[in-house]
C-alpha cells in the first residue's frame, strides 16, 4: 500500500534533495517536499505547512542544522528531526543528538534513511498518542476532582490506618482546616477529638468485615449530628486497604425530628386534655339537665327549657372554639368571646329590636376552667335582660364589662331597662344557676336596681389563683 510523506528538506543541493527522495519513493512512499536553505524559509514553510518530517544537511552557505533544530523546537513541533551529511563527524553527530535531532544519516549510506524515518515516524505517533492519553489523564483528573469539591456532603478516603489520603472542600470547610492539612492526619483525632478510633466507628467495622457500615452519632467536638457511610477499597486480590466515607451533617434534620416528638407529645397531651375537658362539660350539661327537668311542668315550660339549654350548650361550645383556633390552648381571649356570645343571643332573643349592645374586655385572657362558668353565667345575663329588660319593644342598652381591678376580675352585667321582674329574683333556676356558678369561681355576686339592674361578679384575678 503506498504511504505518502510531507517532507520538508533543508539543503542547498537540489540533486542531494532528489537523492533524497528517490530513497522514499524505492520504498513505495508518495512525498511531496519542500527544500529550504535560509533560516527566514525554513519558518515560512512550518507556518505555511503541515509536515511529517524534517531532514537537514548540517551545513549549508547561509544554515545549518543546529539553527534549524532551534527554530523546529520553538515551534513546539514534534516532528521527526533526522541530519543527513556527507561531512558529520561522530562527536558532532552525538551533540546534535543530545540537542534534541532524532538520528543521522551519511549521505554515502542513504540505504539507512528510509528504515531510521520509518522508526522516528512511529515513535513521534506514539509519542503523540502517549501525550493525547496524558492530556486525557489529566482532564478526568482535573474532572474527578472538580467533581469531588463539588459534592455538598463530606467526602474523604481513608487508608488502613485511619489517616486522610484525600478530602473534599466541604470535608475541609466544615473542619475548619484546608485539604492539604488534614492529609495525612488521623480522622479521629479531627472530627472526635480522640486519640483512638471511637466505639462503633463504621471505617473499623470496614476494615474488619470487607462491607459498607453506617452510623449515626451526635458528635460534641463540633456540636452537630452527623450520618457516617463507609464503603471498603480494596486492591488487585481483593484485599481492603482503606475507605470512601460520606459524611452528612444531620443536625436539621435530627431537630425536625425531635421538634415533631415534641408536636406529637404535645398533641397527646392535648388530645387527653381536650377528652378530659369534653367529660367535664358534658358531666356540667347533664347536671345542668337534671336540675332543670325537675321544674319542667307544662310542654311550654319545656320548650323554654330546652331552648335555655341549647343557649347554655352554646355558651360551653363557644370556649372550645376559641380556644383551639388558637396555637396557645392555655387561654381564651374574653374581648372577642363576649362580642362572639353578646351577639349570638340577641339574633335569637331580640333579633329586630334596637337594643344595643355593648362590651368592653380588652386584654383580657381566661383559663378554661373559669372562662366556662363565665360564658355560662353571661349568657344567663344576657338572656334575662334581653328577655325581660325591655317589655312592650322598648329601646335600651346593655353594657358588659369585664377588666382587672387591683388582684380580682370584676364582670358587670347592666341593662338600663324596667328592673329585675319579680318572677326571676328569687329562686328561679337561672338565678340559682348564676349563685353557683359564682360559687365555682370563687367570686362575689352584688346586684343593683337603680334605673335598670346591674350584676357585679367579683372573681381572683390570674395572679391570685390558687
């Protein structure tokens, strides 16, 4: 199969040049060349040209071929370099050798030319290929590791010893030290703080049994929960020399998850609290009940009884809901409770009658266990005076209030209407209820009739709880 070559010729002699050639083209080579023979041609035909070889007679008038193996190699050219003269000693052969020239040929023994080309032309392809490998070796390295500072979790690798061979930049980062200071050191001098390896530590585990082991631990010398994955290295015969480790820092998640223990204690607690305070409500309605029934004569009294209990129902059930559409279930806000229960009562007792009602509780927050005998006793009050404060349509007010004064809560319930009738002032169950109930909060009840009725209800005050 004929070869073609590009070679570029510095000789003075064009018939030395054709000899030359004719050696390439006995040995089934094509050759197209160029014959050079000044300093300032040899760089026009490099920049011009590609080419496969370079062959220079030693001296010429105006060159010779050590100025031509200088310009060659600035060129940064790895191409063949072969001298062919007829004058070239040995010593002077081996100094152009040791410059850089790949071999020499007498021109009496051209025989030798093509088979020492031949030879210079294989190993620059092999030199080529070797730096294509080299360059390829060096871009996945660089890749490797810009791959490997890349990763967010801590990376390492790990010789038998328990030493560092290499780390990540977020090993470094989160040790406050540089990669180049942690080779070489001991992994558990630097994220335990000890001079041993410490009990359960997964690269031992892996050392000892050839297999991946994992951990999770909190870690005091730097105050974070970290996840610890080994995975083993081992050599041609299988043997383990060291290993991967990936190291998570788990603080955030480890706190989400005792923030969710924490929630679902908690919502147990609560769940008890809230099945509790369900039983003792209902225990209050069925009490509540059964005192009633006992005065039900008549289907009219009845109806009014179970309209009063619905009332009473709702008082209890307005708490609850307060009391859960917010995030702290120790207190119920009392300003938008009276508004909430005011409101409601007069929708079904004077729905169209201008009765105005009006409140002020302002900052202040109840427990549950005193805001359900309040709602209770409210709603009582309330009841009455729009049922019976204003007879014939009547227009009026009543003014609920309900503030700190000194170390007691102070409720007032007042109507400016006709004055308590006489039907309920006495031992009516409503009133009955309002006694003890004021009882049940420790409180003192003061009722007025100047122009009107007014209920005074003096309680503890939160600081005053016993």
């Amino acid at each position: 199969m004929c070869k073609h070559l590009s070679i570029l010729i510095i000789e003075d002699s064009e018939s030395d040049a054709e000899l030359i050639i004719r050696q390439f083209q006995k040995a089934d080579y094509t050759c197209n060349y160029k014959r050079v023979e000044t300093a300032a041609q040899m760089r026009a035909a490099l920049e011009s040209l590609s080419w496969d070889l370079v062959i220079a007679d030693y001296n010429l008038p105006q060159f010779n071929a050590p100025s031509a193996l200088e310009i060659l190699q600035k060129c940064s050219l790895d191409i063949p370099f072969i001298v062919v003269s007829g004058t070239i000693g040995e010593e002077t052969a081996v100094e152009m050798m040791k410059a850089g020239a790949h071999d020499y040929v007498m021109k009496r023994n051209l025989v030798r030319l093509v088979p020492v080309v031949k030879r210079e032309l294989e190993e620059a392809q092999m030199r080529r290929r070797n730096k294509e490998a080299e360059k390829l070796i060096k871009e996945s390295a660089e890749e490797w590791i810009t791959t490997f500072d890349s990763i967010t979790d801590m990376v390492s690798i790990h010789d038998s010893d328990f030493k560092f061979l290499r780390v990540n930049k977020a090993y470094a980062h989160a040790v406050n030290m540089t990669q180049e200071e942690l080779i070489g050191k001991h992994c558990y001098e630097v994220i335990h703080g000890t001079a041993c390896p410490i009990p359960g530590c997964p690269h031992e585990q892996t050392l000892k049994t050839v297999k991946s082991a994992s951990v999770e631990i909190y870690e005091p010398h730097l105050s974070i929960y970290l996840e610890i994955s080994t995975s083993p290295i081992l050599d041609r015969k299988g043997t383990v020399t060291g290993s991967v480790h990936i190291v998570k820092d788990i603080t955030s998640r480890k706190q989400a998850e005792e923030a969710l223990k924490s929630s679902l204690r908690e919502k147990e607690i609560l769940i008890r609290e809230i099945h509790h305070r369900v039983k003792n409500n209902l225990s209050v309605i069925l009490g509540l009940l059964d005192l009633q029934s006992g005065r039900i004569e008549t289907a009219e009294q009845a109806v009014a009884a179970f309209q009063k209990s619905r009332d009473r129902i709702y008082s209890m059930a307005l708490v609850h809901q307060r009391l859960y559409e917010k995030t702290d279930l120790s207190s119920i806000d009392m300003e938008f409770y009276i508004d909430d229960i005011s409101s409601k009562l007069k929708d079904i007792y004077a729905p169209d009658r201008n009765i105005i009602i009006e409140s002020n509780a302002k900052g202040v927050l109840l427990d549950i266990n005193r805001a359900v005998p309040l709602g209770l006793i409210l709603n009582e009050l309330i009841t009455n005076s729009l049922k019976y404060a204003f007879p014939d349509n009547r227009e009026g007010s009543i003014t609920l209030s309900l503030s700190l004064q000194d170390t007691s809560l102070c409720l007032s319930v007042a109507d400016n209407g006709i004055g308590l009738p006489e039907e309920i002032r006495g031992d009516t169950f409503g009133m009955e209820l309002i006694r003890l109930l004021t009882e049940q909060i420790d409180g003192i009840l003061d009722i007025q009739r100047d122009k009107g009725t007014r209920f005074t209800i003096t309680f503890p005050g939160p600081d005053t709880e016993e």
